[in-house]
C-alpha cells in the first residue's frame, strides 16, 4: 500500500491564482481531512470528510473548497490563493472516527507571493 | 473551544535519560489522547492512544499517562536515544461526535549524544 499520498510537494503561487492539493489514500479508509501548519503552531483543521459525498468545515476553512466523490480522493482547491495561505499543508485519513490512528501524507508546501 | 498546550520551547536531554513532555488541554474532557512524532518535513506518525478510563499506557520505550483531573498527559521515552530527537504532538477527541481530532502545538525533543 501507498498509503497517503499527496501532491504536489512544492507550489508557489502568485496572489489570486488558484489551484487544487491532490490527495489520494489506498487503504479504504472513510475519514480524510485537510490540516495546515504554520512555525509555532499545531495543525489546524481546514475541511474534513466522514465519507463519500460528506464534507464538513473545520477550525480555518475560509479561502477553500473540497469535495469527495471517491472514498480515495480528497482534493483541497485554493480558490484565490494569498500570502496568508503560505503553509505546509497535510491530509490524512483513519479507518472510521477518531478512535483509530490518523494517517498522514508527506505534506506539500506552499508559498503564495 | 478546546485549548491544548505543550512546550512551545526544545527540550534538550542527554542519550539515556528519560524524556517527560507534557500536554496540558482545558475546557471539556475528552474521551481519549492521542500522541504523534513529526520529523522535520515530513507528516505526523501515530505513536500511541491512550482513553480516559486508562491511567498509563506502554509500548516499547514508550509510557502515557492521562490525568482527567489535572487535565493533564505526560508522555515519557525512557532510555532516549539520538533518534527520538523529533517534534512530539498530542491530539485529543472532538466534543462531538463527526468532528475531528485538535492538535497541540508540538514539543521538539532534541537527544544529544
């Protein structure tokens, strides 16, 4: 198994483009979720979904959109990217609930200039 | 809203000695703790679990405790080894059921050999 897998690793983004995180898992798990992280600070819940077409907001959802048509993928849009959005961003996925471990992917960073 | 507070300071400890980190939450209390290790650019991993009705938990050089009444976890390595020297996070349950885990800041534990 691949696990989670994200991508693109890199991304730098001029003010206002948009463009969309790619995240995929291979264990059929049901939970999946988008976190960022900043220097100094916790990973911060942006959007997470319970299952196939079941999306919610988390703790920082403004500025993106994510939808689930697969139990695989999870994709993360950035709709007008800003400075702001400069982080490290993360997805990761358990088995069902948060009882069960969470899975995380490699990560992709993120500039916006 | 759930405020979780680790060391936002390294903690620096000598090859052999034992490793403390604490994780500290206020408002409601929940269900379970879970802790993660994160390395420099790469995603969380998920060391341990431990629920409300367990005071301690062990796996390997690994030991969790969890005080409901001092809303407290203390997370120890013992016989800590160069290797260990990464960021150390704590999550706990939502207040609600659907919702996802929130993260603590993270504490970095550097072993010097």
């Amino acid at each position: 198994n691949a696990g989670v897998t994200q991508t693109p690793k890199f991304q730098v983004l001029k003010t206002g483009q948009s463009m969309t995180l790619q995240c995929a898992q291979d264990m059929n798990h049901e939970y999946m979720s988008w976190y960022r992280q900043d220097p100094g600070m916790g990973l911060r819940l942006i959007h997470y979904s319970v299952g196939a077409g079941i999306t919610d907001q988390g703790e920082v959802p403004n500025g993106y959109n994510v939808s689930r048509s697969t139990t695989e993928d999870f994709p993360l849009r950035l709709l007008s990217a800003a400075p702001s959005q400069t982080s490290v961003y993360f997805c990761a996925s358990s088995y069902s609930g948060t009882t069960y471990e969470q899975y995380f992917g490699p990560g992709t960073r993120l500039t916006v200039t | 809203s759930q405020k979780i507070e680790q060391n936002s300071e390294a903690l620096n400890i000598q090859e052999g000695k034992t490793a403390t980190l604490t994780c500290n939450y206020t408002n409601y209390s929940p269900a379970y703790l879970q802790w993660y290790r994160q390395d420099p650019g790469r995603g969380p991993v998920f060391l341990l679990l431990i629920r409300e009705n367990e005071k301690e938990k062990r796996k390997e050089r690994l030991k969790v405790t969890f005080d409901t009444t001092l809303k407290q976890s203390l997370f120890h390595i013992t016989a800590s080894q160069p290797a260990d020297s990464a960021t150390y996070l704590c999550a706990l349950d939502p207040p609600r059921a659907g919702n996802m885990l929130t993260f603590g800041g993270g504490t970095r534990l550097m072993v010097k050999p």
